[in-house]
C-alpha cells in the first residue's frame, strides 16, 4: 500500500503517488495477475525481449564506435 501525505497541494500530492506507482510498478503486476500464462509462452516471451534487447546493444555500440 502507498502512503502519499497532503500538505495542502493536491496536484503534487497526485505526482508524488503516480511517480510511486511508476517505481513500484504496481500496474504491471495487476497486468500480470488478470490471466494466467503458461510457463512455455513466458520463457518464449522473456527470450524474445532479450534478443531485442541485445540487438538494440548491439546497434548502439555499432554506433557508438
């Protein structure tokens, strides 16, 4: 649970609690939880996103040099 204190300024309050939200990621969790995946569609996914991440490495050190 989030605790975000009012000091009368409600708009910072609001970007104080969606900052904590972001860091947190409490959205992505809720995601997460809505259905279930199998365990083979999940490493297939986590595989896929480190190729692409690798890749992207790959083109900005290409670049870099």
């Amino acid at each position: 649970m989030l605790i975000v204190k009012v000091n009368g300024n409600i708009e910072k309050a609001l970007k104080t609690l969606k900052n904590k939200v972001i860091k947190t990621q409490q959205v992505q969790e809720l995601q997460r939880r809505t259905e279930y995946v199998k365990p083979s569609v999940k490493r297939r996914t986590e595989i896929k996103d480190a190729i692409y991440r690798q890749k992207k490495r790959s083109e900005a050190e290409k670049d870099f040099n």
